[in-house]
C-alpha cells in the first residue's frame, strides 16, 4: 500500500474548491448508528453481493469474453457490468477503513477477470462481444455503453487510492483512451444516455491528472440537446435522458431521476475544476427546482414509475411515488459536489436527510435485502427484495455505506475543519485529532474535543431543521469553534418531534401532515398500530409525542401520541354530498405510534403511511 | 330499407333482459344540449373523420390488401382497421335517424373497399398481409386480431339495422364463421389481449340469431385465465389484459382500463342471453369496485399512464388521471347491458354522470378535436387535438353520439316505458307517443306528455344525484307514472349546486372538496379566474353560488361564490413546520367562477381544477 489518501471526490488541487477532502483512513466511525450498519455491509452484504455477481451471471459475462469460459451466452441486461465495478468501488473503499484478506482476495479475483476481459484496443464491455461486437457505438442512446464505462473508471480509481495498486487504474485508462479516440476532440460528439460517465471521468483526471479526461467529460455534458443529437441510436425519448436541452438551459429536474442527478453530480464536477457560470447557474435553478417543486418530504427524487422519472412541479404522489434508491444515492453524490464547491450548509443539510430518510430506506435493518422503489404511503404488499433483475440499487447503497466517512467533515485551505454529518468517531488531519461523541440522530447533543496539541479550527453545521428551517435552504451555516489542546465544546440541538406540511400547490397533500424529529422523517404502520385500519387514524392538532420503544425496532427512538380513530368504518362511498349527515362515521380517541421512515417493511408486513390527516 | 328497427343492443328476444330497446328512429331528440352536438357530429365530425381515415392511410391499407393500390406499405398501427369499423357504426347509426345521401355514398364505398379486401376464406385484416399473412392467428396477446374484427362486427351489425342492406353483414359473418374454425368448439381456445368482440359476437348472435356467435363470445370469455394462456402470443403481462385470473374470479376492475370495460361489457351481453351466475357475480362486484374503489369524480376510469390502467383502491390522482375517452364510452356500453338485465337506476345514474363528465370531455365543443386522457387537474398544456397517432377515442365518440337515443329509454314487457336520460324530444312505441320537455341538465324541470290516444305507463328515473345520494347506488329508482291520453306530468329535480368530498382512503383528496350541479361536475378554469394563480384559491366554507354566463361559453350555466385567495404569493418552501409563523401569507376575499367539466379547454389555455380546497 503506497498511499494513505483514499478520496472519494478529490479536490485537493480543485480549482474552484472551497473544500478539500479528509481521507477515508482518517475518519473513524464508532457510532452505534451507522458504524454497525457499515460493520454489516463490510461482514455480510459485500460477501452476499459477490454471490449474486455469481449467480446472475455478471462474472461468467466477463469470462465469456476473455475467453475462459465458452459455450455459454451474456446474461442479463445489457448494464451487468456496471454491477461488478459499483462492487469494486464499494469493496475497494471499505478495504481502506478495514482491510479484510478474504474480500481483498475476491476483489482482486475480481479484477482479474474483467482485466482479461479487455480487448487489445482497450474496449471493456461484455455485451458487445462477439455477434455484437459490430454494434459497438452503434447506440448510445439506450444501451448504457459508455456508462459502463464510467462505473469502470470510479472503480478503478477508488481502488488505486485504497490499495495502490495500479492493475485496474491501467484498464480504465486505457478503455477511457479508446472513448477518446472516438468522442474526444478528434473523434465525434457523443454522450450516453445514461449519464455517469462525466462524473466519473473528472475523477479519472483527478487521480491521473490526465487532462484528456477533463475535456472528455465537458465535450459529454456540451454534447447534450444538441441537433443532430449526440446521444444518438435507437431511442428518440429526448426529455427522458435530458437531451432535450443542452444541458446549460436546463432549468429544471426532468426525465428519469438517476440520469439527471448523476449528469448533474458530472456538471458539478466539470465546475469544480473549471470556470463555467453557465454549467453552474444551470445547476442552481435545477437545485431550487428540485427542493422547492420536485422533492419528497423524504428526500427521494422521482414521482412517477412511467420512465423512473420526475413529475411535474407540486406532482408528488405518496402511493405511487417512485423515489428510486439510486436517485437517492445520486442525489447525495451531487450534493456532496456542490457543498465542495461552495461550503453552502444548505447542500450538507440535504445529504444528512437524503440519508436517513431516501438512501436507508433502500436496504433492511438485516443488510441483505433492498428497495428499489420507495413508496411513502403502501398497503404492505411492497417489501425488500434480496436482488433485482436490474440491479443498480444494492450495490450503490454498499459503495455510499463504504465511503460515508467521506461525507463526514471536509478541510479548507485555512486547515479549518468542516463538520458536515454528526457520526461519533475521531477526525485526523495534519494539526491532529478531534473526537465527535454523540448518540445522533437519536440524540442532539454533539461534543468535539481537540485531543491534539496545536490548536484546531472547526466550522460546525448548525442543521437546517433546528431553525424551522425545513429541508430547505434558508441560511443555517456552520458555526465557528476554536478548541485549544484538550479542550472540547458541545452542541444540542433540540430534537422535538414537530408536525411539517407541503406548499399548498402540492394538492394531494392538502390537510396532511407529516411528523419529522431530529433528521428523521417519521411514518405510522400497520403493525404498531392495530386497532383497525391506519387509514381510520388522524393526529390532533395540538400536538404532544412521547418517545417509547417498539418491539422489533431495537434502539429506535418511536413516538407516541393521541389522536382519534374512526370507530365505524367510514361509507362505502366513494364520493358524497359534504352536508350528508346521514351516515357520520364516529370518532374515538386512539393512540398512534410513529416509526422512522426508514425503519418500515422490517417487520410483519402491513400498511404504512408518511402523511397523516389531522383532526 | 326493409327494416325499422335499429336497435344497438337488441335485447328483444334475451332471455334475461328487463328492458327491451326502442328503436333509433323512434326516439326523436330536439333538445338544445345533447342534439345540436349530434347534428354537428352528422355534419362535421363524421365527414372530417373520413377525411382522417384517408389521410391517415387506414382506408388505402384496405386498398392495399385488396390489390387495388399496389406498391405502397401499411401505414398505422396493427388495429388501425378499427377505426373505419367504428366510423361505420357511427354513421350507419347516424344515418338511421338522419339520411344524408352524402355520408351514405361516402360509407357505401369505404364498405366496398373493406369488402373487397376480405380474403377467399373470410379473413380479414389488412395488417396481416403479404409478408405479414404467416403471422395471422400467432400472437393474440399484443396484436389486436380478434378486436378488429369485433369493431368490423359491430359495424356491421348497425350497418344492416339501419340500412338493411346486407353486403358488410355478410363480410362480418364470413369474418366470424372463419375465426369460429379456428377458436370455436372445433378448434384451439383463444382470446384477444383486447377485448372486444365478445359483446360484438353477441350483437352479431343477435342479428343473424346464429347461436355459433354467442358459443364463440362465450368461450373466449371463459378462455381467459387459463393455464396455458389462451391470449398467447409475445406479450406476457397477464393483469394488463384481463388473463391473470378466469373472468368468473375477477372480483376487481384491474388492468388496462377500456380492455377491462370491454371485457366486462361482454359478459353482460352473455349473461343477457344465458343463465351464467358466476359471470353476473364476478360483474356485480367489479362494479361495486369500480364504483366505490377505482372511479373519478368524473366517472372516468384509470388512474394510471403506465398501461393505461386501474390504479389500486382509492389510487385516484387528479394531475396524473388517465381517464381515457374511450375507457368512459366503455363504461356507459358495460352499464348500459347491466341497465338492460336488471332495470336497476343505478347503472342509468352512471350512465348519465359519465356521459356528461367522462365522455363529453372528450371532444371539443366545435366537435372537431378530442381529448384522449382527461386529467381532473392541468396546468394548461393538455390542448385537445384533431387527431391521435391512436386514434380510438375519436370515432368511438361519434359513434356514442350517434347512438345517443339508444340510452333515452326502453320498454319492457308490460309496455311500461322507462326513461332514463332526460333529454327533450319524443319517444313513439306501439301503444303512442310520449314528448318529452326539458332544458335538461341546465334545468331540473322534465315534463312528459302523452300525446296518443290511449293511456301509457312510463317508470322515470328519479336521479341519485337529487337524494344526495352522489354517483353511487343507493336506491334511487324509478317513478311510476300513468298518463290518459292528453295528460302530462312533470318532475322538478333541484339542480342546486353542492360540494361533495371523497372517502378519506383516497389521501390525495384529503381537505378537498368538488362542486357539483344537477348532473354536471364543475372545475375553475384560469380563464374565468385570472386574478393571481388558482392554486391560491379556496372556497369558503359556507358555500353560496350564484348562477352566471361566462364569456366564450354560450348557453353554459357558471358558478360564481366567494372564496378566499392568497393575497402573498405561498412561500416558497417545500415543506415547512406547521407552527412555523414567519411567513404566513395572507388571505383576501376572492370570487370564484365556476364551469363544467366538459366545457374546460374550449377556450384560452390556463390551469384547470376540480378538486378545490376550502377554507
């Protein structure tokens, strides 16, 4: 191992960078929140993940096209490979915070196959071998060519800095190479429809300062909304994969949610490195569109299941809500960029809630099965799966898991530290070590104590929930602290359940509340509430929560308040007069118990819902 | 013409019909709502339709098939066959009431050409040809086979009714006695992945009294369901089409939303002509479904875009309805059977608020341009069209409102009358005639007079929507009425505006309400509303209206009250806390106009609403 800065983003020489990145080796997680979440995904989800690259038969694709296995033909979608490289990247860093001989021996196994894999000219992708070897660049418009491609290179690169090792680094130089030849400066304008690639090419120059990469990723993002189109083949659903618009007129989120938050992650990323307002004004009128019209309460981004996509403004549907766990994790990836960029709390305050209430949602409390879909309201039909024939959403939980200590604190150029996420652990930068103590997200109080010997400066965030400041991005900033050697300073900040509801142009949540408490986005579901149907529940308007315990939700902070039920179940009308007094259902006092969001589906299975009525 | 009895759902002879029909020409409509939009359907609608039929290339595919164009491909969708079908049933339909040597000589020569593409053994379908001849009879699932030769025996059927000529009745028998070799007792079961032809085989059944016919609708009833599928072919989504379950256990309306009507539709006319109590079940509680589960306001169907389909219960978004124009004439065709079989006011109730409120949507008051989807909320960009690239709904518009005395009233075997739609004009059977006069739904006031010479009993059916009683199926009923010779009465429904709500499982209409008057739904319309944005508006909870003109909208009865409106435009948070008290916008006093559904979109796009909050 030759290196010790394993970066996830790496903006140490970015030139529009406010922040620069702390290690993965130097933020150690001990919290009993996410610490055994990442316990569980390094002990038993990256180990169950090899085996479904097995049995899916993602690996044999890449043996059938070194040549080691024969006789056999692709299976699966004509993405699969993109499942072994979001593993590598996920493994590669986890082995960074926690070596393990026995993942790192199937890692490298791993990487050995998809190395012999690639063709003399640098060409890596399983479907296009053989008979369809001359359908290459054929169709970049649907079949996810190049953003193979692009999860090869954050593989490779995650993989050099954790390991050092250069095998993989080589193989996507040398595929990112061969793009080159065809879609850099001498070849054609292409982008896949399937945005990733960008992202992920930025990151391939940061690692090999090669600035062909750079360029490479501009011309993909340029090539957008460009007649003739650039994203050409056999599709023609522009709006769809955002190449209905060159991508600087884009004020909006549109088309499927994971493409238009990865190409924006991959525009954030182009600005980082370079000046170019119209890429970043861009980004900030998709921002504002997506947090003020286009969001769920959760975080989660996509509102309907026809094309994975985003709706309309106010058009956020709780029973058919699509918020793909990938868009989650997506979202989070281009935030991360933007607070980079800008050190703006407002985008630290998205990725704490995208966490707790879009991104774990996605994968059980046992760590072996997952969302893809991420209803906020459900009958109890919709339940976790062990994998998915598309299965773009596990491994991107695991690589967010692996390298969430990335998310935790930044440095700047004045060795300030930045803390963005509340995990109790330990930083360590140049100037030494602070420890964070907290039981958060259950708890408020935040302690950090400088155990160095020089003195340290940190920017603490001060959450946008603890000032009424709800999701959005009203300023909430990062507060100032200097700690002397030994000494410490604490935070509280107060985690009083309180009630939030949507603008009023959201319709189908008009007179519906939502409970949130702390970073926590709160539901009701059926089986800690069973008197009844959970539709027959309101809350009361004047609010009072108790904090309990539920059974089969070990040390999960649920709530409990009084509100009524309806005690004969209401008509069987579908519709009727308002001034109907006939048949007025009667109300009995009933008490409700609330669960995180995130929490749901781990138990029997029965309804669930987010927004509640009030009496 | 040798016959004076165009019926559309002959149930003279059905063995388990209440009602029998009274023919098209002896209910003679006058009224001011309903019959100038017939005469504009004669006159217009059904001329520029053929015009589309040319231009769409539907009647040169027929030319093709027969040989008299050679040298050019088929243009269209594999179904496309349908929509001349569904022209000639309008207008031989239309020319039962109203010659017109014109359209007469237009739909003579479009029946020439689709009988001189019928092959030597009776197929027919201009699709499978040629190249594509091996492929007749292989993939029933997708490719809509059978469906259009339904559409050609319906056509046919009202062909012969009205004219009496027998040229297309006998292409249609040919057709039917062709598929019977293939799917009938001899032969393979099979069913179309669109349903169809069942009812059409029973009208077919009904006019040659060949009882193959009724034995062939039955099977391919029973067919569905079946393990090995009898819809076979290159689709597989089971639930889309109706095949997931045998008919007799469908117990919900599910699926693509005009299939599942058709289907249901055909098994009414099954149950017509023979005891089959497992299909009337499976009926009765599919209506129950649809009726207290799965329908708009609006009496549209599907709540989804994806598939065209139901939803699941209470799944009724306002922004996202499907509500397909084709799905509400499917709906009025199923209720319309049940109303034969049982006399039960119910069905006439539903009959008459989807006519209104889903069908008449539909199309544009110039009669000349459609909707396909009709949302219960738009910003303004849903434009009705003058043609679809699917053009189901167009034609099945016109053939409804050319159909439209069918659905006035009926006679049982006491030669009691009964009235269902109140629509002025006069209705003759053996025993006289009845006028009947109305301004009907603008008004409540209906008088009936006998005008022959000897005394006649008529049963009036007292509307649902007059005991607040609203859309659903409490008893409503019908009046029992005897008139001497010379004698009236008249029946004076309140059309006084009201606010219904829905049932609280649809959370997306929790704190909303809509208005309704007489028979009619109403929306808000910006351009009745241009003070600020409608989303602003609430209506006031002690609710009075005023009955209005507005401009652009001649004859229409509008609604004008006081509501309230958010002076500050809302904030422009997401979500916020509820306590939050920093930025409350503040409310003035706003009047509020009000107009039908159906009229929505005839004038200035803008955004549009039923469902309204309240304050």
């Amino acid at each position: 191992m030759t290196l010790k800065e394993t970066y996830v983003i790496d903006t140490t020489q970015s030139k529009n960078a406010t922040l620069r990145p702390i290690a993965l080796e130097n933020i150690r997680l001990t919290d009993t929140f996410w610490e055994p979440r990442r316990a569980k995904n390094r002990t038993v989800t990256l180990h169950s993940q090899y085996d479904k690259l097995e049995e899916s038969k993602c690996m044999d694709n890449f043996r059938r096209a070194s040549g080691r296995k024969t006789g056999i033909d692709f299976v699966g979608w004509y993405f699969a490979d993109s499942d072994l490289y979001k593993w590598i990247e996920a493994v590669s860093a986890s082995l960074a915070t926690h070596p393990d001989p026995d993942l790192e021996a199937r890692l490298e196994a791993g990487i050995d196959e998809l190395a012999a894999a690639q063709q003399p000219d640098g060409y890596l992708n399983t479907y296009f071998m053989f008979e369809r070897e001359k359908d290459r660049w054929t169709d970049l418009h649907v079949l996810h060519e190049i953003y193979c491609a692009g999860h090869l290179f954050q593989a490779a690169v995650m993989h050099y800095r954790a390991t050092g090792k250069t095998q993989l680094l080589t193989v996507a130089e040398r595929l990112a190479d061969h793009i080159n030849t065809r879609f850099g400066p001498e070849g054609k304008r292409g982008a896949c429809g399937h945005p990733e690639a960008e992202l992920a090419l930025v990151e391939l120059f940061r690692a090999t300062r090669n600035e062909t990469y750079l360029t490479l990723a501009e011309r993909m993002i340029e090539a957008r909304g460009q007649e003739p189109t650039a994203v050409y083949g056999s599709g023609n659903n522009k709006r769809y994969l955002q190449d209905h618009v060159p991508y600087k007129d884009l004020k909006e989120v549109t088309g499927h949610a994971v493409r238009m938050l990865y190409l924006a992650a991959g525009a954030a990323d182009v600005t980082l490195e370079k000046d170019a307002p119209e890429l970043r004004q861009a980004q900030d009128a998709q921002w504002e569109n997506f947090t003020e019209r286009r969001m769920y309460v959760t975080g989660g981004a996509g509102a309907r299941h026809e094309g994975e996509s985003f709706g309309a403004d106010y058009e956020l549907p709780s029973d058919r809500a699509y918020a793909e766990t990938c868009a989650a994790v997506a979202s989070v990836m281009w935030n991360q960029r933007l607070l980079l960029q800008t050190g703006d709390a407002k985008y630290a305050d998205l990725i704490e809630h995208t966490l707790y209430n879009a991104v774990l949602p996605g994968i059980s409390l046992s760590g072996t099965e997952y969302f893809y879909v991420n209803p906020l309201e459900n009958d109890g039909t919709h339940r976790r799966q062990a994998w998915f024939g598309c299965a773009c959403c596990p491994p991107n939980i695991a690589r967010l898991l692996a390298q969430l200590p990335s998310y935790v604190a930044s440095i700047d150029d004045e060795k300030t530290v930045w803390i963005h996420q509340f995990i109790a652990g330990e930083i360590e930068t140049e100037q030494g070590v602070i420890t964070v103590e907290t039981n958060y997200p259950w708890e408020g109080a935040v302690a950090f104590t400088n155990k160095g010997t020089t003195t340290m400066h940190l920017k603490v965030r001060v959450p946008a929930w603890t000032q009424h400041a709800w999701v959005d991005h009203t300023p909430s900033g990062y507060n100032a602290v200097t700690l002397e050697p030994g000494e410490a300073t604490r935070f509280d900040f107060p985690v009083t359940p309180l009630c939030i509801s949507a603008h009023p142009y959201v319709s189908s949540l008009a007179g519906s509340v939502a409970v949130v408490r702390g970073p926590l986005v709160y539901c009701m579901e059926a089986v800690d509430n069973a008197e009844g149907d959970i539709r027959d529940y309101f809350l009361a308007s004047d609010l009072l929560f108790t904090e309990e315990s539920v059974r089969g939700l070990e040390g999960v902070v649920a709530l409990k308040t009084k509100g009524f039920r309806y005690l004969t179940h209401p008509s069987h009308w579908l519709y009727q007069n308002t001034l109907h007094n006939g048949e007025r259902p009667s109300l009995e006092t009933q008490a409700l118990t609330l669960v995180p969001y995130f929490a749901w589906a781990n138990r029997e299975a029965g309804r669930m819902q987010i927004w509640m009525r009030v009496s």
